[in-house]
C-alpha cells in the first residue's frame, strides 16, 4: 500500500497529484496577490509561471509556504526560477535527512 498524501486511492482508481495551482490570498475566494503553477515529477517540483501583483517580490516568506507544502507532501527537491539582473536564475532547493529543504 502506498502510504502518501498524493496518492488517494477510490475504487479500483489512484489518483496522483501532479500538477497544483497556488494562489497567494488572505482568505479564499478573495481576489488574490500572486499565482503560480507546479509540476511535480517524483519527488521532485517545479514552481512554473509564477505571477505576481503590481511587480511585488516572491519573499523569504512564499518560499518558506511553499516548502512547507513540499514537506507535507513528502516532496524532496524543489526549483523555480526568478529573475536577477535581467536574467533568469534557476534556484534550486533540496531537502536534508533533517527533514528540512535547504537552498542548493
């Protein structure tokens, strides 16, 4: 039996989660400040087409959501890229036998 909290077994069917849209807001239903698309591949995720509201930053503190997110769901690696200077960075998270995710 697969003990993991993207796995949901009904009836003959187990549904995988693959793919998850984040919306940054206060309270659901509400307009929200920040989108963005994940993809998740193994235990591996990339956070794809991040969006954000009148240009605010992905701070320490979205990052932290999201890698919480990842422990929850038993995910080991995390990316994403964010732009530097005019450039694309790709960043790179990895998660440690401490059970948490440190930036590679």
């Amino acid at each position: 039996m697969i003990d993991n909290t993207r796995y949901i077994k009904i009836d003959d069917w187990y549904f995988e989660i693959k793919m998850v849209k984040a919306i940054k807001v206060d309270e659901f239903g509400q307009p929200y400040s920040a989108v963005a698309n994940c993809n998740i591949n193994g235990d591996q995720m990339y956070i794809d087409g991040l969006l954000t509201k009148d240009d605010e930053k992905f701070s320490k503190d979205d990052v932290n959501a999201f890698l919480k997110f990842c422990q929850k769901l038993g995910i080991e690696s995390v990316s994403y890229h964010r732009m530097k200077d005019g450039q694309a960075v790709l960043k790179h998270m990895k998660q440690d036998e401490q059970d948490s995710i440190k930036i590679a």
